[in-house]
C-alpha cells in the first residue's frame, strides 16, 4: 500500500502497514544508505518475505554494515536474526536486549542514551524516546540529516495509508499521537511532569528535520512542534 521512500538524504523509510480496527498501523523499518549503510530495527516476522524484499530493494544485504535495533519487542526485531544472517558484515548496535541474537561471530556493539558513534562520517546518537513500552528502548539521532527514530513514541493509527503525517488535518493526526501515546509509559518520573517535560523540551529543542517512527507516518515540518506539544 505504500513503497519504501526517502525521507531525508541517504534515508529511507520502508512502510508496514497493518490493517486496524479503525484504520491502518504501521510497523516501520528504515534504511541509512551511503556508504555504511544502517538498518533501523527490522520489523515484525510475520512479514519477512515482504520486509526482505522491501528492504533489500533499498539496499544490497552484502553492503549493510550496522543493524541498530531500538528494543527487543518482537515488532522491532522480528528480523533481526534473518538480517544478522543474510548481512555478514553488519555489527548490531543496541542497548540492552533481553534476548541478544544468538551469533556466533558475536557482532554486537552495546551503547547508552546520549551514546554516538560514527558511520562514514556522520553522527548517530542514541538517544531514548520520552515514551516507550520496554525500558531499555533507545531511539537514533542522525546528526547529519536532523531524522530521529524515535522506536514506538509518535505512533499514531490512521484512517488511510499515509506516509507523511502533514497528509492528515492536524487534530486527526495529533489525536491519534496522542491515542497511540497511552499505551507508552514515560521513561522515568512517572509522578514527575517537570522533569518528564524537562526532557520532552530538550529533545524539541535538537536541530530536527523528521519525527520517524516505527508505528506512524513520518512527522515533519511544522507538525514536529504539534507533536512534541501532543506528547506533552
Ligand atoms: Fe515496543
Ligand atoms: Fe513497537
């Protein structure tokens, strides 16, 4: 129903939708090209077949040379083994698994919230979301594009496919963030609004060019700010 698309330069979203009692959710992947290029979590494994296929459309497997995973829910690693086998040359980077993939070559990197490292030359920072539904989840900052992957935050279901958020009237939009937003806890101070939205404005406040999330239709322009004011 929608095609892997670009997103920002050398970024690709590749869209899962999945048919929902009141309209379409998504579980995403996306794709860093260039010259190292990142998988960003892999999906869910009853859509291998098609998440292969739309995947390795956009890049070649025997290029892929990092995996970040977000959290081991079964929606964001569905694929990861599959991937660490048909990309012998990719590390995973990830925070902490309950369930690390069992490779025998151990290619696997660990890394924190506020954790970088670099792909052939730009910055990708861990960074975790202020909402999640596993506590070890992580999203990425890519420093030189503005994108930040922010794993199961900005979900939001939607009455037809979409892949750009600024496609649907902002209140059905920001509504639907903030229904999808209920079933996230935040990630620490629960009791706390201060600090919660302490850390909802520091990360409104990073140079941002896209909201890309596994469960929604990518977020950018001025629906950033709308959103970032739903999660709040
Ligand atoms: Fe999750
Ligand atoms: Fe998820």
């Amino acid at each position: 129903m929608l095609e892997p698309h670009r997103i920002a330069p050398d970024t690709v979203l590749v869209p899962r939708l999945v048919p929902a009692a009141d309209g379409f959710g998504f579980v995403n992947t996306m794709v860093i090209t260039g010259r190292e290029p990142v998988l960003v979590d892999t999906g869910s494994a009853v859509h291998r077949d098609q998440w292969r296929e739309d995947v390795f459309s956009v890049v070649d497997p025997g290029d892929v040379r990092w995996i970040f995973v977000s959290h081991d829910d079964a929606d964001h690693v569905g694929n990861l083994t599959a991937a660490l086998e048909t990309c012998p040359r990719a590390t995973l980077v990830t925070g902490r698994l309950r369930h690390p993939p069992l490779d025998p070559r151990r290619r696997i990197r660990h890394i924190r919230d506020g954790e970088a490292w670099t792909v052939a030359g730009r910055t990708l920072t861990a960074v975790r979301p202020p909402l999640f539904d596993a506590s070890a989840t992580l999203g990425l900052y890519d420093g030189r594009t503005g994108v930040y992957w922010s794993a199961d935050c900005f979900g939001a279901v939607v009455p037809h496919p979409t892949a750009d958020a600024g496609d649907l009237p902002a209140d059905e939009h920001l509504e639907a963030v903030d229904r999808f937003a209920t079933g996230l806890s935040p990630w620490r101070a629960w009791l706390d609004p201060v600090v919660f939205g302490g850390y909802v404005d520091q990360l409104a406040a990073m140079e941002l060019t896209a909201l890309a999330t596994a469960h929604g239709p990518t977020i950018t322009g001025r629906r950033i700010r709308l959103a970032f004011d739903a999660l709040r």
